[in-house]
C-alpha cells in the first residue's frame, strides 16, 4: 500500500487531493496557493511543449515542472508553518514525479508497473486500454487538437472501469477523486471542454399532438398521393390531390384535435376547404414540391441565396411538371434537398434553432423512391427511381405505431416521431393550421 502512495497517478491532479485534506491554514503561503502555483508550472510545461514540438521533453519537463515546482516550495519555505510546509514538500516530490511520466504518459498513468490494492489484473488491463489511445496520440504528435478530448474520454474510462471492477478500498477510492477532476492540461482553459447539447427549436403544440408529430404523419398521405401519380399518370391530379393528399391531411389533422371542441374542430375544417383550391394548384403544378426554408429574415442571408436555391431546384421541379410518373424524380428530388440543404447552411446565417429546423426539413424522407428514402450516394447509377408502394391514406388517421405510418418514417433514417424532419406537406398544410387554431 506505501508503494501505491507514491505512484505517478497521484500528481495527476494535486489540487483535488489538497481539497480533500481540510488543513487549517493562518500562513500567507497555503496549501492552496501551492497548488494553484504548482499546477501554473506543469501548464506551462504543456503550454510550451504545445508550441514547439522539435524542443527536447526532458529538458523542457526539468526547467518547466521540476525547477518551477521546486521554485515554488522554497519561496513558501519562509511564509508558512512547519506542518503545512512538509505537506507542501510531501506533495511536491509527487507532483514532480518523473520525466516519463509527463514526456512519455503525457500525465496519465495507466498502471504499467504497479498493482493496486483492491484491484484484480483483468481491472488493471481493461485500466491500460483505456489509455492506450491517448498515449499512443501523444507520443506521435504532442501539439495534436485531439488530445483535449482523448485525455478527457480516457479519464472516463478509467473511473468507469474502477468503479464497476474494483473493490472500494482507499487507494481506489483516492485514484477515483483525482480523475473525476475536471482538470485537463490540453483543453482551452485547461479544462475538460463540454460537449454543447444539441439546440432543437421548441415543439409547438398541435392539439393533442405537436407539429412535428402531425406532419410526420402526413407523410402516409404525401406518399399515397405520390404513388397514385405514379401508378396511374392519365388520372386527374386533382381528383387524386383531393382523395389521396387533402382529405387525408384533413383526417389526421381533425385526429390530433379530437379531445377539442365542437366549435375548435368545424374552425378547422373551415380553413382546409378555403385552402383546398390553392394548395392544389401548388401540388399538381409542381410549385408545392419546391423545396421549403425556415422563417430566415432577409438578412440573414447572403443575395445569392434565394437564386442559388431555385437553381437547386429547377432540374427536379420541371421533370415533376413533366412528368409526374418519371422514375429519376427519386434521384433528383433527392440531389435538390440536398443542394438546397448546403446553400441554406452556407449562404444563411443560421442560430441553433433554425440549424435544427433546416436539418428538419431536408431529411432522408423521399416519396417519390421505392423505400420512401433517399438512395445512396454511390447507387447513382443503379436506377433506384422506383414508384413508393402504396400507403393507406384512405383510411382512418394512424396512430405512430401503425405500421404503414412506421414504413414513412422510417424513410428518413433513425427517427422519432417527435423529432422526425419536416415532411414536404409543410407549405400546404401550416398556413392551415396556424389559422385554424389561433
């Protein structure tokens, strides 16, 4: 157990272990004041390795670490008193610990040579494998930007293996604080960088379901009426938009708003009838199927945006108008978003919560391919423009677990319901809602 005491892994990260003590101190130079000018010395250290990789390590680590932290004690020598001094002195010959240490381990033990108390061998091979990626980085490249997060994913691992492999006694529970410590010499500010979460714009409520949600399940409709064009191009498109697409829509929409009032539901239906004779135009000439954007100001995108955009457009748009039944509109519908996708990400200055929006409009979700899905990149040439299969948008409003309702949003990739990318049915069918419930 001594010999553990005096392990490299214990000046990983003094100041955790100095918290721990709750030592009285009254002189001006304190455990604290200690650490905080001892951990200057070895962010120095790596601070100067950082900028110049052709230096030598060791020789860097002796004026950089060992002669700072040296520096250091002698100058709290005269400033505190003798109980507090020989802990600094203790913690110092630790801290110090070896050039191999900072220059081959980068300052993360992975117990190579020791056993630990507590510990079987197959803990401390599993301990030694997490820091094989990050040693390995390391050793090749000291100024390498993926350090930051390799240290801090190899700490992870560590803790995660001692605590689920290793007895709790003193020395595992001592070598737990240290790497819970947020302190990581190659992060901005020397410490463990955090991950920003994910910005989602907020779900807006649709009666008992979200927007996100209804248009989700309005895809089925999309897809059928997509698929009747297909199967039989001679049939009127309006006939088709008004069975397949409008009323279907109008179905899940009444569905989402069922535990509404009498005066809330025939509001509703209101604003589909006055909408229909538009929204079909837009569909079966073909405008409703260009590709939508996010509420972006004018200003927030370059000049060339709104022309680049069309630009992405116009090859999918005319064959639609063409011919609705013409098997490259999977490919090229495909080609369009995502075009449209880049100009909007580059050409727009986006907040998080329009990325999220825009990343929600150009899913995977393709009506017009075979799988409701977008074809592969690398399968260009292999004809994928087969017609959808047919969906059931004549019937009664399915719930998400429906399978056919499954079959659409699994066009889009790993999705949820609550999270699923807009459907081309937005354009048509939010002006309507927005009315119908305001």
């Amino acid at each position: 157990m001594a010999k553990m005491v005096n392990i490299p892994v214990f000046v990983l990260f003094l100041f955790a272990v100095l918290s721990c003590l709750n030592v009285e101190l009254s002189s001006s130079c304190s455990q604290k004041t200690f650490e905080d000018k001892s951990k200057g010395c070895v962010n120095e250290f790596f601070s100067a390795i950082k900028e110049n990789s052709k230096q030598d390590c060791r020789s860097t680590y002796r004026k950089s670490v060992k002669s700072c932290i040296k520096d250091v004690l002698r100058k709290c020598q005269n400033t505190t008193d003798s109980k507090n001094f020989n802990m600094m002195r203790l913690r110092s010959q630790k801290f110090i610990a070896t050039s191999s240490y900072f220059c081959d381990d980068g300052m993360l033990n992975s117990f190579k040579r020791h056993k630990l108390t507590g510990c079987q061998e197959k803990a401390l091979a599993k301990v030694r494998k997490c820091a094989e990626s990050f040693h390995k980085k390391f050793r090749e490249n000291k100024q390498s930007r993926s350090l930051c997060r390799k240290f801090s994913k190899a700490k992870e691992c560590i803790r995660k293996t001692l605590d689920n492999f290793c007895k709790k006694t003193d020395a595992v529970q001592s070598i737990l604080r240290l790497y819970r410590d947020s302190y990581n010499p190659y992060c901005p500010g020397y410490m463990d960088s955090k991950r920003k979460p994910r910005v989602r714009s907020p779900l807006k409520p649709f009666g008992s379901c979200t927007e996100r949600e209804y248009l989700t399940l309005t895809r089925v409709c999309l897809s059928s009426f997509v698929h009747t064009l297909q199967k039989e191009p001679r049939k009127s498109c309006s006939s088709v938009f008004d069975n397949k697409l409008h009323s279907c829509a109008k179905r899940i929409a009444l569905h989402c708003h069922k535990n509404e009032s009498n005066y809330a539901k025939k509001k509703l239906e209101r604003s589909f009838a006055r909408s229909r004779a538009y929204q079909e135009r837009k569909f079966c000439d073909g405008i409703n199927f260009q590709l939508s954007f996010p509420p972006l100001m004018r200003h927030q995108c370059a000049e060339e945006f709104f022309a680049a955009k069309r630009k992405c457009e116009g090859n999918y748009v005319n064959t639609y108008i063409e011919n609705k039944a013409d098997e490259t509109l999977c490919r090229k519908y495909a080609e369009a978003k995502q075009c449209a996708k880049n100009a909007t990400l580059s050409l727009c200055n986006v907040t998080p919560g329009q990325r999220d929006e825009v990343n929600f409009m150009y899913d995977g979700f393709n009506p017009f391919c075979f799988n409701l899905s977008d074809p592969p990149a690398a399968e260009k040439s292999r004809g994928l423009g087969e017609r959808v299969p047919r969906e059931s948008g004549d019937q009664r409003p399915m719930e998400p677990s429906d399978p056919s309702t499954d079959a659409v949003l699994r066009g889009g990739g790993e999705q949820s319901v609550s999270a699923t990318p807009l459907s081309l049915v937005v354009v048509m069918f939010m002006q309507v809602l927005r009315a119908a419930v305001s």
